[in-house]
C-alpha cells in the first residue's frame, strides 16, 4: 500500500489567490521579465488562478496560458476567476497525481511556472521530463520552492535532478521566502 502523496487542499484555493498575498509575491512583478504578448505559457499547480491570470494579461490576446492542476474543485474556482475578467486565452487542464498528461503541448511552450509545488509531487523525475519534453527549445522554466519547507540542501538535490534532466540553470531571481532557478533545455 503506497502513502498518498500530500498536495495543498482545494480548500486553500481562496486563501492562495487573496489579495494580500501580492505584497509578498506580486505576480506581475516575479513573471514580467519572462512573459510578452503572444506567448504560450504554462502553470504548474495553477490553484485557482493567482498566477495563471497575470500570465494571461502578459501574454494577451494573441497568447494562451495552460492551467495545470490535478484538483477539479481548484481548476472549477480557475475558471470562475477567470470569467469574472474575461481571460478567455486560459485553458484549463487537469492532470493526475502521476503524470501531466501535456504531451500535445511538446515543444510549444514559451515559459513554465512552477511554483511552491515540486515538493508536493510523488515522482519529480517523471514531472521535470514532461516539463522539459513541453517546452521550446528557447522556453524558459521558473522554479521556485518555499524556503520554509524546502531545505537548501532538498532544493540542491532538486536542482541536480534537474540539470541531470537536460536543463541549464540561466538566472537565480530573488523571490520573497523562497529558492529559485530560472532554467533552460540545454542545446
């Protein structure tokens, strides 16, 4: 009998995307750098939207953002916040606890968040090679980690997993309570 692995509840959804929390981690401020009109973005354990509909003000209306999750209650308060905006360039895809299930997505993704959520995820091997399989091969992926549950020396091994993967590590931006790696496939 396997443990199930522990990912923050649907319940939390409304907490996560308070307006509050932009004080600590404004999104626009994190993903600016990263994202322009007409990309193809994608977001890793979406929630309910906290970062999912900055993105789709950044990439516009010639842009689409992938709103990954694997619990339906959050992707159905996603799409709720959504409507309320008319952020019509999101979609909504729910993956399951083993896989992401994005392989039609391979090789088209511009930029990937992936953000507080690598802890939570039974296999990152498997994660991190769908992630790098998804992405262009001018993408970017934006890893970040919370320092309060996320050792330096966990994120370190989490890093190597990583680069043993078939990434390179281009920028360590500065993100309030947390560890980070802006990465790249290599070649």
């Amino acid at each position: 009998m396997t443990k199930e692995h522990l990912v923050c509840p649907w319940r939390a959804g409304p907490i996560l995307t308070a307006s509050i929390r932009r004080r600590v981690h404004d999104p626009q401020r994190i993903m600016a750098p990263y994202l322009s009109d007409g990309m193809i973005a994608m977001d890793i354990g979406c929630g309910m939207g906290f970062f999912t509909l900055p993105m789709s003000e950044m990439v516009g209306d010639n842009g689409n953002v992938i709103a990954v999750d694997m619990q339906e209650k959050m992707l159905d308060g996603l799409k709720k916040n959504a409507e309320k905006i008319d952020a019509d360039n999101v979609t909504l895809h729910q993956c399951t606890q083993n896989s992401l299930r994005i392989e039609k997505w391979n090789g088209t993704i511009d930029f990937i968040l992936i953000f507080w959520v690598l802890h939570e995820v039974p296999d990152p091997i498997r994660l991190i090679h769908e992630l790098h399989a998804a992405l262009s091969p001018s993408g970017r992926l934006l890893f970040v980690e919370p320092f309060m549950h996320v050792s330096n020396t966990k994120f370190q091994k989490s890093i190597d997993m990583i680069t043993e993967s078939g990434f390179i590590i281009v920028d360590t931006p500065k993100i309030s309570m947390s560890r980070t790696a802006l990465l790249t496939p290599k070649g």
